[in-house]
C-alpha cells in the first residue's frame, strides 16, 4: 500500500483539539498514613516512584537549609557513603534525582520494575537515615558558593533575582537568593534538625508506569518506615506589595542587556487566572506570540523574548523576559509597552485567538501523554491542594475566553504603571 504524499506547500487544516482525557490516578495508603496514588500506564515494564516533603523553603526561615537537606538526602548514612549509594542505584540500571521548591521537597526514582525490590530500599534507608556527612557539606557549601559566583555575572540571573525580590521582597520564599555569607554559615547540626522535622513524614507518593499490584504492594512495604503530613497548609500569600519602580543596573563590560518586566498576581483559583493565560500566550507565551512577531522578527532586537504567568501558594506574577543590545534597551522597552497597550485598545482577532486556544488546547493534551507526564501534571494541582478537575475546568475556560474578556483584562491588570523594571547590563 503506497502512502499519500502530503502537500508541504499548504499549511495543514486547523481541527478543534480532541476531548481531553484525564486518568483519576488510584489511591492507596501506607500504614504510616502517606497516601499512596498510582498512575498506571506504558507499554515498558518501567515506573517512576515521587516521595513528595512538606520541606520546601516555606518551611524553612532561614530560606537555607531546605535546598541544601535536599541536595544531600542521598548523600551518605551511617551505613553507605554518598559513593555506595550511587552505585548501588547505577547497578540496577535506575536513576535518582532530588528536587526543591518553596512548597515542597521531592525525591523521584525511575526503575525497571524487575529491580524495584533492590532499589527502593536504598533510597528508603538513604532518606531515613541520612547523615549529612561533613565531607559532603563541606562539598556542597564550595559548589554552590562557587555557582553563585558563576551566576551573579550573568545578566539574566541577576535580573531574574532582582525582579524577585522586589515583587516578593528578600524574606520571601519566592524573593530570597542565598548568598556566600548564608552558604558560609550552614551548620550540619542545623541541616540535620531540619531533617529531622521535614524529610520523616511523607505528603505523598506518586507512582506511574506499567506497575501491577505486586509492585505496588512491594513498593508501599518498603516505605511503611515513613509517617505522613498534611498537604494542607496556608497560603504563604505576598503581603509585599510596594509601588513599582525603575530597577538599573549598569554594567560597562556586559555584551547584552537583560530586560524583566513583572507585576503581582494571582495563584490557579483566581477567576481571572485561566483568561490571563491566554491573554499572556498572545502576548508572549509562545513563539507566534506578539511581542516575539515584534521584537525578534520585525525589530531584531533580540533572539527571542517571552512571558508567562507564575502561579505560586496563594499567589503569583507575571513577567517578560529578553536579553537585547545595549543600544536597543530603549527602543525594545518602548516596543513591549505598545504590544502591551495595543491588547489594552484593541480587541482580539478570532482568528489570532483561535489560533492560540489550539496551542494551548494541544499543549494541555501534551502533558497527559504518557503515565510519567500525567504524573506531573496531577503533582502540580495536588500539591496546590486541587486535584484533577482542575484541568477540565482550564479546557473550559480556555474556549469560552472572548475577545471581549481579554481586552477588559488587559485594562485592569496590564497597565504601564504596574509594571515592575529590570534593566542589567
């Protein structure tokens, strides 16, 4: 049978985005009380395992010691080093990687499942018992002080960490970045009474891939030494809400200009939040958006430039980001405000909307191909204390978004005025 040929000289048809199908994930308990969701599915006998902490920075004043407990979870025992425990996961062919937010701390585990058995007992007996071994430390206070040092010459970041902290401010745990003094000053003592109160007690577990019962059974064995925590907690909010301002940062050696707009909004259970992420893939959420029409393709100012909106526990923000010439900051500024002011005076084409709800429609149904993307996108609503729905509800909200609605939003959250301004290099 001879296949048809397709015309690549015509763009193909625009569809409407099929029905999203979401798979409820099933729910088990530990007998310490952590549920237990699995996400089955795949055609290989593979599976990833996500123990979720209540451990993030949120828990943490010092803003400190969260990230540096997560890094060295897997790091040594009484029992193993750091270099046992690696190569005894390496051995079964599986891979470990730990994780930090403000909320949250994650351990995830990728296993043939043939070798859970082998694995998982590790990781368990690594997290429990872990001992912040001097050496590793000592290790990882050199490494990050000597990244920080890397990346405060960058323009982008430091850019990125101003924005922050002036939507947020410093004590935040969306606005603090950590400096070589608080690096200098972790102390393992401290390290391990964070451990000690966070990393003990599970908020969950994720498992997904083609797992059966006994799998599931083996799996939940093997962690019953953990006890569970609430994913419930109150919404850290942003109670800093100074009037923006001009930031400038002049760097005479710097080869590009980084530029960050930003203004304080709002987390996923707004009213207005699934709108605004259409109006922001219009703005400049993807790579048809109109400030990347504007800036990189018809300006050349730069490579590329784009936006989104942020959401966070019981809050969020919007930002735009670019990196253009020097000589361009003005010219580029001006232009991003007539992109922002024209959603403002004009209404939306349907055409251009219709457009974007199909993106964003397909990039919805992107993030439940397959049970490992699944699990992430059920890991991101459960952790905000949602859960499935979520996700038809945007569907819903994103083809009943009108013109109309966009162009009222633009006018009451896109003003010139609120706009936080970033300017290094």
């Amino acid at each position: 049978m001879q296949m048809e040929t397709p015309d690549r000289t015509r763009e193909p048809r625009v569809r409407p985005a099929p029905e999203l199908r979401i798979q409820e994930p099933l729910v088990e308990s530990l007998s310490g009380g952590a549920p237990l969701y699995v996400i089955p599915g795949g055609q290989q006998e593979v599976c990833r395992v996500e123990l979720l902490f209540r451990a993030g920075t949120r828990e943490d004043p010092n803003r400190l010691l969260a990230p540096a407990v997560s890094a060295l979870l897997l790091n040594g025992t009484a029992q193993r080093t750091a270099e046992q425990i690696a190569e005894r996961i390496e051995f079964f062919g599986a891979s470990a990687d730990c994780d930090s937010s403000a909320e949250y701390a994650a351990v995830s585990v990728v296993c043939l499942n043939k070798f859970l058995g082998e694995v998982v007992p590790v990781i368990a007996e690594a997290i429990l018992g872990a001992s912040i071994p001097e050496r590793e430390l000592e290790l990882y206070i050199t490494q990050s002080m000597q990244r920080q040092r890397v990346q405060n010459k960058k323009v982008g970041y430091v850019s990125r960490k101003l924005l922050h902290r002036a939507l947020f401010g410093n004590d935040s745990p969306y606005g603090h970045y950590q400096s070589e003094e608080e690096y200098a000053a972790l102390d393992r003592r401290m390290l391990a009474g964070f451990h000690k109160g966070n990393c003990r007690n599970l908020a969950g577990i994720i498992v997904s891939g083609k797992v059966a019962d006994s799998e599931i059974e083996l799996i939940s064995r093997h962690l019953d030494g953990f006890g569970s925590v609430s994913t419930e907690s109150v919404a850290a909010g942003n109670g800093h809400r100074p009037q923006p301002e001009k930031i400038r940062r002049e760097w005479p050696d710097a080869m590009q200009t980084s530029l960050r707009l930003g203004l304080p909004l709002f987390d996923r259970r707004h009213p207005d939040f699934i709108p605004m992420k259409v109006l922001n893939c219009i703005l400049g959420g993807y790579f048809g958006s109109r400030l990347m029409s504007n800036i990189r393709e018809d300006k050349g100012y730069s490579y590329g430039i784009g936006s989104a909106v942020v959401p966070l526990s019981g809050t969020g923000f919007m930002y735009i980001s670019t990196e253009v010439n020097k000589q361009s900051r003005e010219d580029a500024l001006n232009e991003i405000y007539a992109e922002i002011q024209e959603l403002t005076d004009t209404r939306v084409g349907h055409e251009e909307l219709d457009l974007v709800r199909n993106y964003m429609a397909g990039m919805l149904q992107r993030g439940f191909d397959g049970p490992f993307a699944a699990a992430s996108a059920f890991r991101n609503v459960m952790l905000s204390g949602m859960d499935l729905s979520y996700y038809r509800d945007f569907m819903r909200g994103l083809m009943d978004a009108t013109p109309g609605k966009l162009q009222e939003l633009a006018g009451q959250y896109l003003q010139k005025e609120s706009f936080w301004e970033v300017s290094v290099g």
